[in-house]
C-alpha cells in the first residue's frame, strides 16, 4: 500500500476557485482500479489550505491515477490558482 499525503495552498482569493476545482477529482479517482481511500480535507484553521489523503494498492495503480485525464485535468485547472503544493508518498510502518 502507498499513502499520499498532498498539501495544496490556495493562491490569496482564490480558495473558493480551487475548492471547486479540487472536489472535481474526488470521485473519479475513488472509482479508479486500486484506490482505496481517496480524501479531500480542508484545513480549520486556514480555508485556503487543502489535504488529500489517498491509499493506493500499489505503484501501478498510483501511476494510472497521475497519468489518467482527471487527474491531469485538474492538474491544469489548478495550476494558476496554487500558491504551493507539497506531495508526501509514504508506506505504513
């Protein structure tokens, strides 16, 4: 299993923008082969800052989610509204 842990940070006025747009990949990706958890969280303390929290089964199936076309339209949708973007993969010890 491969948990990713993405930290995305809004641009200044743009958190609703890229809220609208970070919901859009949620549900095609939970539908993907070897998701088994795919969660979008949204800080308390800053509403411009994001969280997806994603398990995947194994490196194939990580790898068709960064290349399937959701992932790569939202990639796009959101490029100008990110101020950054921090990806952690990590393993369960």
């Amino acid at each position: 299993m491969i948990t990713i842990n993405a930290i995305i940070q809004a641009k200044q006025g743009q958190e609703d923008a890229l809220f609208t747009e970070l919901k859009k990949v949620v549900e095609p990706s939970r539908k993907e082969t070897g998701c088994v958890e795919y969660t979008l969280h949204q800080s308390l303390d800053d509403e411009g800052t994001f969280v997806f929290y994603e398990t995947w089964e194994d490196e194939t199936a990580l790898k068709a989610h960064v290349e399937s076309g959701h992932y790569q339209a939202y990639r796009e949708a959101t490029a100008e509204l990110t101020e950054s973007r921090s990806v952690h993969k990590l393993r369960k010890v």
